[in-house]
C-alpha cells in the first residue's frame, strides 16, 4: 500500500488549496516522517468527512465502521 492510501484510512490530510486557490500536495518524503511519528493504533473516524447542518437543504451524513452503538451526539456552535 502506498503512503498517500495509509494516510487517507489514518484520516490524514495529504493535500489542500490555499488562499489563492493553488493545490498543495504533502511529499512523499516528509508524508513517511508523519506516518513513522503516530502511533500505530490510531482510532477510526466515526464520520468520513467534517460535518456542516444547514437550515436547508437537508443533507446525510454515512456513519463509518468504527461507529458502534451506543454511541452520544451533540450538536454545538463555537460563535
């Protein structure tokens, strides 16, 4: 398995636009420093992806694997 695939199921973010709208992309090199500095046993994301409620449209959000019930939810705005 490749570093970008390990670090996508660890929940690692290897690229991102900038202000300007440029696409970054994490090296391969400094991306297996990260990797070889967590912890093997990192927990699993309970959803895929953040998390934004809107008043409309509704929207749904997919549980992953590493939800087991029971499980608490709450919702909250850091204003």
């Amino acid at each position: 398995m490749d570093l970008f695939t390990i670090a996508k199921e660890r929940g690692i973010q290897t690229e991102f636009f900038d202000g300007q709208g440029h696409r970054h992309v994490t090296g391969a090199d400094a991306l297996k420093i990260i990797l070889d500095a967590l912890p093997a046993g990192t927990p699993h994301r309970l959803v895929g992806e953040a998390v934004v409620v809107r008043s409309r449209p509704p929207s749904r959000t997919q549980r992953g694997q590493a939800a087991t019930f029971p499980r608490r939810w709450e919702i909250g705005a850091d204003l």
